[in-house]
C-alpha cells in the first residue's frame, strides 16, 4: 500500500514544503527583494543537496549522470527555477504568497496538457473533471462583480495574478521535462541538476542586469537570511526532490494536483504571521479549487 501510493505520499510531502517556503521566501522577498532571494536560496539549496547526497549516495555532485540526464534536467531547472520561481516569487511580492499559490492550482491541468502532447499520458474523464474544478475555485477568489456595472473584474493586481501564471507554466513544464530527464536517476541528484543548472541561469542574468549589489545587500540582512535558509530547506532541497520522487511515481498531473493542495495549507499560517483577513468567499474558493485532490486517495 505504502509503496504503491508512494507518489501521490511524495506530491503530499511536497505541498506540505511548498507550504513552509512560499511563506518564508514572501516574507524575505519583501524585505530584500525577489531577485536576491531566488539567488542566495539556490546556494544554500545546493548546500543541503550535496551533504544528503554525500552521505547518501557517496557522490558530493551528480557525477554519476548521464548526457540525458543533464541536458533534459538542466533544461528543467532553467524554466522552473530561473525563469518560473523568478516570476512566482515576484508575485509572492505583489500578491502575496496564499494568492499566488492559489494561481499555481492551474498547475496541474497545464501539466496534464503537456504531459499528454509531451508524454502520451492520458488521464480519465474524472481526473481531467476534477482539474476543471480547481480552475472554478480560482475564478471565485480572484474574480468579482464591479459595484457600479457588475461586470466581473480582478479583485487584486493583474501583474501579479500573471506573475503567478506564469510561475504556473514554468513548474508544469519544468516537472514535464525533469520526469523526461530524470527516468529511474536518482531523485535528489536529479534535483541538484536543475540548481545547478537555475543557478548558472540567475548569474546570466545578474551579469546582464548589473543588480549583484542587491545580493551583497541581502547577505548583509540577518533577518531576510534566516527566513531564505528556512525556505530553502524546504524548498530546493526537499519540496523539489520529493516532487521529483512524485512524478517519478505516478502520473505528472496527478502528482501536481495533489501538490495543489498549498492553498487549503496556507490559509491558517497566512491567517497567523501575515494577519490575512480571509473571507469566506475566499475560503470556500480555496476549498473547490482542491476538491478534486481527495479524488486521487480514493480512486
């Protein structure tokens, strides 16, 4: 039984982190920015990684790894980590962490549109019925009824609502193609590809941008690090791995639909540390847009 649900367990274990670090990484991204906080987390992810696997597997860096393994998961860490978490985390900024990973609900039916073109996985009718409802618990929190022609409009900013959008594309396409590279390859080295591989992608990027200052800058803030290294522990180094241990077990949208549970996760903490004031609709948005998860432990 354990074994057997061993995927949709990880894809669990991985809203759970999700959870942890999309909290800690709003909380700092406010204090020192997005930029440098996606940078510095990667460093200290990597650190994580290497130790585990150190002790784990005797190799301090995936030298293990294929050609296919590294073109496939490095092409993965570019999308997800550089190009979709430098969205997601600007959003977090914007919108607000519990918002944001409301919007990364629509991970999963975009996931399991690529993993059907990319793939050839096919889901059920249910399954792909349960996805459509995510997308309706959506509309219910970040759509509502102008006061004055009852037209429906955004409730928050539109830039971070497409921030967190295309956050969303980036992990679904970046789970698509480290299931592709990754095979039967170890999942905590495949996952030290893809850092490596986001990190090279951030220092293009800084070099381009000339922005190295604000790095220094956060390093400098104790505050802002202590909530970088919490995030990225549960972050880089096991939410990432655990969702690669998903997707290695199970289908790639049945995995991330269960890891779209962050929403329902993240309303009492956001309720706590942020002092969010959730309303029902809200809630209640939150709950249809994960419905569909309690689907995949019954089936």
């Amino acid at each position: 039984m354990l074994k057997s649900n061993l995927g949709e367990l990880a894809a669990l274990a991985t809203a759970v982190c999700w959870t942890f670090t999309s909290l800690s990484f709003e909380s700092a991204g406010k204090k020192v920015g997005s930029l440098a906080v996606n940078y510095i987390r990667l460093y200290i992810g990597l650190l994580f990684l290497c130790l585990f696997t150190y002790f784990t597997r005797g190799y301090l860096l995936p030298v293990d790894a294929g050609s296919h393994n590294w073109i496939w998961l490095s092409l993965s860490g570019v999308i997800g980590f550089t190009i979709g978490d430098l969205l997601l985390f600007q959003a977090f900024v914007v919108v607000g962490a519990r918002i944001s990973m409301l919007i990364m609900s629509l991970v999963p039916p975009i996931t399991a549109l690529i993993g059907f073109l990319f793939l050839g996985e096919v889901l059920t009718l249910p399954e792909i019925g349960a996805m459509f409802v995510t997308v309706l618990g959506i509309s219910l929190v970040v759509l509502e009824r102008g006061a004055r022609n009852g037209v429906m409009k955004f409730k928050h900013p539109l830039s971070g609502l497409l921030f967190a959008f295309g956050g969303a594309v980036g992990q679904a396409m970046g789970l698509i193609f480290s299931k592709h590279g990754m095979g039967d390859y170890n999942a905590f080295a495949a996952t030290q590809i893809r850092v490596i591989a986001g990190i090279f992608g951030f220092t293009l990027l800084f070099f381009l941008t000339k922005r190295w200052q604000k790095v220094f800058s956060a390093l400098r803030n104790h505050s802002a690090m202590r909530r970088i290294t919490l995030g990225s522990f549960f972050g880089p180094f096991l939410g990432v791995s655990m969702s690669l241990i998903a997707v290695q077990y199970t289908l790639t949208g049945i995995a991330s639909t269960i890891m779209a549970i962050v929403p329902i996760l993240i309303i009492p903490p956001a309720i706590i540390y942020f002092k969010e004031k959730v309303t029902a609709k809200e809630f209640f948005g939150a709950v249809i847009a994960v419905a569909g998860v309690a689907f995949y432990f019954i089936h």
